[in-house]
C-alpha cells in the first residue's frame, strides 16, 4: 500500500485543469499529500511547462511518484520520459494503470483529462499509487528500456 505521508506532485496544462483539480480535492479527502505544481486557471498553457519542472523532480528522486495530465495524456507522457529516469505511463482504465506499474515500473502516471470521467481518474490514480512493481523477468526488460542502438 502507498505509505500516504509521502507527497505525490501533480500537473497539467488547461486540458487536465479541470481533472487536476478535482482529483486533489478528492485524492486529499482519501488522506493523499498532493503538491499542485500548475498550472493553476484555465487559461491556454503549453504542458511542457507544467511537465518538466514535475518530471526534473521525479527525475532527481525529490519524489517517488508524480501524477500528469494533458487533454489527451500523450503530451505530457512524451514530456516526462525525456528523464532518464522517469518511466511515465499513460492510462485511461485501471488495469492500465495497474499494469503500467507493475511490467514497466512507471513513475508517473499520465491521464487524458479530456477523455475520462472525473471519478474514473479518480479510481485509477488510486490503483496506480497502490499496484508494487512486479520485478523478476521485468527488470530485465525494464534495464533495456534507457538502452539506445
Ligand atoms: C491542448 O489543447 C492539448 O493539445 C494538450 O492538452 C494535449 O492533449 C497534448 O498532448
């Protein structure tokens, strides 16, 4: 189970505002530390903005896990695995988040804040922080992700 005195960052640009949004409130009431890293209205943004300074955190292990979302996830996942040592997964269902962490030991989850319903998100970021990586034959696999031909 994810130890909940450990803060989870979360960001997004104007397409996961509104998601972002809601799963703080609903993820604090369920005793998550959420740290609300932007952007912070509406307003048109570009995500890398809102994603780097996330994935950098994540990256130099200031964090073990962080949350993203862009209206369609894939933004804001292609953002984070710039970081060598961010495996970002992108899910829309729970079994993906599950299995997201458990084959690929991702250390962010990605959402499509404009392709999911607000209390699905909820449930999915809940399975992704409480699914442990599987390890054995997946380390191997995971070790070969960062090596280039
Ligand atoms: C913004 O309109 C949208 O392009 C962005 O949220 C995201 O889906 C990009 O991948």
């Amino acid at each position: 189970m994810f130890d909940k005195s450990k803060e989870i960052p979360i960001s997004a640009d104007h397409g996961g505002y509104e998601m972002k949004q809601y799963l703080i409130e609903k993820l604090s009431e369920r005793g998550y530390k959420l740290i609300d890293m932007g952007t912070f209205s509406k307003e048109s943004v570009d995500y890398p903005d809102f994603i780097h300074p996330l994935a950098k955190a994540v990256n130099d292990q200031e964090y073990e896990l962080g949350i993203i979302l862009c209206g369609s996830g894939n933004g804001a996942q292609m953002t984070a695995n710039k970081y060598s040592n961010v495996r970002a997964g992108l899910a829309w269902d729970k079994k993906q988040a599950e299995l997201t962490k458990q084959h690929n030991k991702a250390n962010i989850l990605s959402l499509p804040g404009r392709f999911l319903d607000f209390n699905d998100a909820v449930e999915i970021v809940e399975v992704f922080l409480n699914t442990e990586f599987e390890g054995g034959r997946h380390n191997r696999r995971v070790e070969k992700i960062s090596q280039k031909s």
